[in-house]
C-alpha cells in the first residue's frame, strides 16, 4: 500500500472517486485532512479508521464554487 521512494517524501496514491484520478496522499496523513484531486480539482476529506484504512469522503466547503 504504501510507495516509498528514497529521499523522497513518503506518500502513496489514492484513486479519485470522480474521475479515477491519483491522489497523492502523505503516509502520515490524519483524519479530517483535505486533500485536492490533481485532475479534477474535486476536494476529499481524509478519514484514517480504526483498523488504519484510508478513505475519502467528499470535504463540504461552503462558499466553494463548484462550477456548475
Ligand atoms: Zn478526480
């Protein structure tokens, strides 16, 4: 699950639920942090469950615009 690289900022990819997209995301990455698809643009809140799981949910901004 994870991609190290040496010398190199630890992170692995996620796929965007959107568009199949790869987000990048850091391995010490906690719960609540948003992280923004590089392809879409499409904003995701990371949640970190119990069993150290990472999943994206849709981060709710308000104000945001989402170019209807
Ligand atoms: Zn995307």
């Amino acid at each position: 699950m994870l991609f190290k690289h040496e010398g190199e900022e630890s992170a692995f990819l996620l796929k965007c639920p959107e568009c199949d997209g790869e987000i990048e995301i850091p391995d010490d990455v906690i719960s609540g942090e948003i992280v923004s698809c590089p392809d879409c643009g499409m904003d995701y809140e990371v949640e970190v469950t119990q069993e150290g799981e990472i999943r994206l949910k849709p981060a709710e901004i308000e104000g945001e615009d989402w170019g209807e």
